[in-house]
C-alpha cells in the first residue's frame, strides 16, 4: 500500500538545453541555500528539451543521486516555451517558480517572491532593471518589448523574461488555456490575478555559451505578436485607404494643371512599389495562416520521452525508476502526448 504524495509548497521549473553541468550543479546549491531557510518544501523539475549527451548525462545523475527531483526528458527538442509548459504540467507545489538553468535569474531573488506571495500576490515576476548582455541583445529586446506593448490586447510587462513565481491556481488556469504555441510571457498576463513584478539586476552569464540563437529570439518575437496582437491585419485595409486618397489627389492635382505625362521610370518605381506592398500584404495574410493551421492540426505541445528522479516515486516506489504514467494533473486540460522508452 502505498503512503499518500506529500503536499509541496514550492517547484522550480527548469528547462535546460545543452546547459553547462557545472551550472546545473551551483543551480542546486543556490536554490537550496535561498529555499531551506524558508522552512518549506520544494522540488525541481528539470526539463530536458533534447540536449546532447553531456548535459543529458548530468541530468540523469542528478535525478538519479538528488532528492526531491523530477526530470522530464522531452522525446526530441521542442523550444523553450514548450518545456517550460512540460515542466509546469508535471509540477505538484502550491507555488510554482520558472526560472533559466545558467544562473542569470538569481536564486536569491526567490526569499522576496515568497512574501509578495504571501502578502496575496499571485503572479511575482521579476523586471529587468539592468542586464549585462551584448548590445545587440540588450536593444533589441527593449525594442521588442515596446512595440509588442504598443500593439498587444494584453497589457504585458516591459523587459520581464519567464522568471516568475506562480500561485497553484495560476498555473491551472495557464494549462487549461488549449493553444499550442506558447508564449507565456503573454499567455500568463491574459489570464488576469493579481499581479507584481520585483526588480532584477540580470547578470551576465558566467559559465558556458548562450544556446539561445538569434533565430529563436526572432521567432519567439514572432509568436508573441501574432499571438496578442492583430494590429497587422488592421494596418492593411488602413494602408489600402491611405493610398487611394493618395491617388485621388494626384488626380486632382493632374486634372486641375493639366499635366498627364508620366515617364517610364516612374511607372517602373510605382509598378514595384505596389507590387511589393500586395506580395507583402499575402505574405502576413500568410503568417496568420500558418498560425491558424498549427492550431488547428493540435498536435501536441511536447512529447516525453522518459521521466526519471525520486521526485516521482513515494515511500514504496523503487527509486529513480522510470514511471509510465502520465501526470494527473495533465490530464484532461490540454491535449499531451507521451512517447515513452519502453526498452
């Protein structure tokens, strides 16, 4: 017979792709150094979103010689905001903290989470006073966080990453929402509560290469767009309005001074220019589309591979042994799929 699960106050989400070991490990002593004078209970939940066999190694030891560990293995790599969501659905604490596995959110900051918490806040995120990454990083995440708040339906912080704590209601209303691509840094905003964010002085990476591409930047900008904003549909028939008064006037302008010549290189410089602004009014059309057919095929979010660690197994469980069955609290909320290692 088995003893009941022992209620959690705290997990903290990890999602970790080809991370340096050496961080993984002072991840842990630092979380345990800022949570144990807390006096409440915590886990962390590891996700592997298909990293090499380095840091997938380290994973496994972890989980294997650590208690109070879970560790997803996602079946291939799925992005970000996926394994965030994997970590969040296989989470059991009554708050729920995301934070990034090479150390630039600080566990220190988590002691002053827990008491806006307790003052009745339910979403605690941390704002970005000051970060110490490569300019280009540094202008271009200003600039998108502005212009997303400039066309967003959704009031989203400025310069706020997903390091942030969760009541347990938080994160149930967050996987009952169905879509398929996530961007939590709107998603989480849209489902109201009470919110506050904490200052963050961001340091700079310290240990290892960032594994976060341009290309992953761009397309998580992306996402966040089209997914809070329909602004660039709106600005289509407004451009189309804007050019035939253009037009009307031109023709006034003609009829009134009598002049009709028109040569060849302005008919070639108004045939291009109107024929990239139609090619590029399909190609957002387009966009949105592409969208719509993600969701609509709802294919799932993520796939797991395998889940490991003594965070998943009570008193009479054998420990560190993979478990076939998917989490209760996935189950019947959003469409998750597991591809489990039955070697």
């Amino acid at each position: 017979m088995t003893s009941p699960a022992k209620q959690i106050d705290l997990s903290v989400i990890v999602a970790v792709y080809n991370e340096d070991p050496r961080n993984l490990i002072r991840l842990l002593e630092r979380l345990d150094a800022n949570i144990r004078p807390l006096e409440i209970s915590y886990e962390v939940v590891f996700v592997n979103d298909g990293s090499r066999d380095l840091a997938t190694g380290a994973l496994r030891q972890i989980a294997a010689e650590c208690n109070n560990i879970k560790l997803i293995e996602l079946s291939r790599n799925f992005g970000q905001q996926a394994a965030i969501t994997a970590g969040l659905d296989h989470s059991d604490g009554r708050m729920v903290l995301n934070m990034d596995s090479d150390l630039q959110d600080p566990p220190e900051l988590i002691p002053v989470m827990y008491e806006k918490w307790k003052e009745g806040y339910d979403v605690i995120y941390a704002t970005r006073s000051r970060r110490r990454d490569r300019f280009l990083k540094r202008s271009t995440a200003y600039m998108f966080y502005r212009v997303l708040g400039a066309v967003s339906s959704v009031n989203i912080p400025w310069d706020t990453g997903d390091f942030r704590l969760m009541d347990r209601k938080v994160v149930d209303a967050l996987a009952s929402l169905p879509e398929k691509t996530r961007f939590l840094r709107g998603m989480i905003p849209w489902l109201g509560f009470k919110q506050c964010g904490v200052p963050l002085d961001r340091d700079a990476r310290e240990i290892g290469e960032s594994t976060y591409t341009v290309k992953k930047l761009l397309m998580l900008a992306m996402d966040g767009l089209l997914a809070f904003s329909v602004a660039p549909l709106y600005f289509l028939p407004m451009l189309g309005g804007i050019l035939m008064l253009l037009s009307i006037v031109a023709l006034t302008v003609m009829l009134f001074t009598g002049s009709f010549e028109i040569t060849n290189a302005q008919l070639l410089f108004f045939g291009l220019m109107f024929t990239g602004l139609q090619i590029g009014a399909v190609g957002l059309l387009a966009v949105y589309q592409s969208k719509m057919l993600d969701e609509v095929r709802k294919r799932p979010t993520y796939l797991v591979g395998r889940r490991l660690g003594t965070g998943f197994a009570s008193e009479d469980d054998n420990k560190g042994e993979k478990t076939d069955a998917p989490p209760k609290r996935a189950q019947g909320k959003r469409q998750v799929a597991f591809a489990f290692d039955k070697k």
